[in-house]
C-alpha cells in the first residue's frame, strides 16, 4: 500500500482531508459529515469517534465509497467518482465546510450549467458567510471542477 496520496487525489480533497496526507487505505471513508466524526485540529482531518481511525467524510470527493478501509481493513474498491448525496447540497453552517459544498452543487450540475450554479451557489453562501471566506472556498474548487 502507498504511503501518501497522489498530487491528483491531494487537488481532488479539502485542505482538512486525511487524503491530503495518507494514501487510500490508510483512512476510512463516511457517507458524510455527521456526529460520528470529529475535526481534530491539533492533526489537521477529522477521526471517527469510536475508532480513532482518519476519516475522510466526502466520498464525492475522494472517489471512493464509504468504508471502514483502514480501521475495518476494507479492501480498497478502484476509485472512481461517487455522485453527491443530496444532503451535501444543503449549505452548511460550518465554514469548514463550504469547500465541499461549492464541489457537490457544482458536481450536481449539467456540464454545460456549471458556471451559472457557481454563480448561484457564491450569492447563498454569500448571504450566511463573510465574502473572504466564501472567495476562499471558490478558489480551492476552481482548478479541479472548472478546469477544461
């Protein structure tokens, strides 16, 4: 098993992601963000509560289902895009959060209707988070979902 992530798997994850410093198999993978699982900032990603195991909460995102893969030693599935759950495309109210929000309403969207949701999802978020943090968010997401 790898150590750490690839250059691909690091622009495709938040900037809190265990993805951004271990390699698929060495994290577990939630269906999303919920009470199971907590940022920790002094390692800088969120655990599982009940496992202490790295968690990556966005399958969307790291393109793998959700998995018990480093603490129930999961086999790896190959990777491959994972659709948003219908629940991630409710603005958050944790900022830490917003990123992610921004990459599920813009995966949700038709390719050809990508730059009128970003438009759309900028104006919501605008209205629940100051304007430096939502421009934050939207320039970690440009180059990954924007990009060609």
């Amino acid at each position: 098993m790898p150590e750490g992530p690839s250059a691909e798997l690091q622009a495709w994850t938040c900037a809190v992601c265990p993805a951004q410093e271990l390699a698929p198999g060495r994290f577990d993978v939630a269906a999303r963000p919920g009470p199971d699982s907590r940022y920790e900032p002094a390692i800088g990603w969120r655990v599982d509560l009940s496992t202490g195991a790295p968690t990556c909460v966005h399958p969307y995102r790291v393109g793998l289902p959700a998995g018990a893969y480093a603490s129930g030693n999961v086999p790896l599935p190959p990777r491959a895009p994972q659709p948003p759950d219908p629940r991630d495309l409710v603005l958050p109210d944790d900022p830490t959060l917003l990123e992610a929000w921004f990459v599920a309403v813009l995966r949700d969207a038709e390719p050809d209707r990508m730059r009128a949701a970003l438009a759309r999802a900028e104006q919501v978020a605008g209205e629940r988070f100051p304007g430096r943090t939502v421009v934050a968010a939207v320039r970690r997401v440009m180059s990954t979902e924007l990009a060609g």
